[in-house]
C-alpha cells in the first residue's frame, strides 16, 4: 500500500537527514528542503527506493549520499562499504534510479 506523500516526503526526509548527519545545519537544511521539494514534485525518487537500486548493483552499507542537479538532472552519489572492506561510489538517477555509474574509491 502506498503511502500518501506527506507521508513519503517526510520518511524521505528522516532517512535521507540521518545519512547526511555530518553537514553542517544550515547546509543540511537547504539540502533537505531542496530535496523535498524535488520529491513533492515528482523529481525524484523516494530514498529508500534510491538506497534499494544502489544495493542491488553494489551490496553493502551506504555510508554516504549526496544529491546533486546537474545539467538539469537530479543524481545521487552514494558510497558503500562492501562485505570485502572496500568503498565504492554509485551514481543514481534521481528519477529514474538507473545506474549511471559505479566506481571503486580505494
């Protein structure tokens, strides 16, 4: 069952506040409206559903996440952490949560 968005925006909110913990407040709260308004808008994807895509080309723990627009695209930048110890980088679009690119950091 879905969820209505109010819902969604602020469990994206929550999820996405708490992996990006480390940015300084003001920062993080600019991120975090920008990032609401692009989900209420149907920008983008919900970020559970960004997490899911993103652990499905690479497993392991997302220690990161960063959303960017770039020539007009919402992508998301996730490290993760793999089973071996080793870090990688993938590239998500926001919206349609393709794999644009995925790297390894080490």
């Amino acid at each position: 069952m879905s969820q209505p968005p109010s819902l969604r925006a602020a469990a994206f909110l929550l999820a996405w506040g708490a992996l990006a913990g480390l940015a300084p407040a003001a920062h993080a709260s600019e991120d975090a409206d920008r990032a609401r308004r692009a989900l209420e808008k149907g920008e983008i994807r919900p970020l559970d559903e960004v997490l899911r895509a993103a652990r499905e080309a690479v497993p392991g723990d997302v220690v990161a996440v960063d959303l960017k627009r770039d020539d007009g695209q919402w992508r998301y930048k996730l490290r993760i952490l793999g089973a071996d110890g080793k870090r990688r980088s993938v590239k998500v679009d926001a919206g349609s949560l393709k794999i644009l690119d995925e790297d390894d950091d080490d």
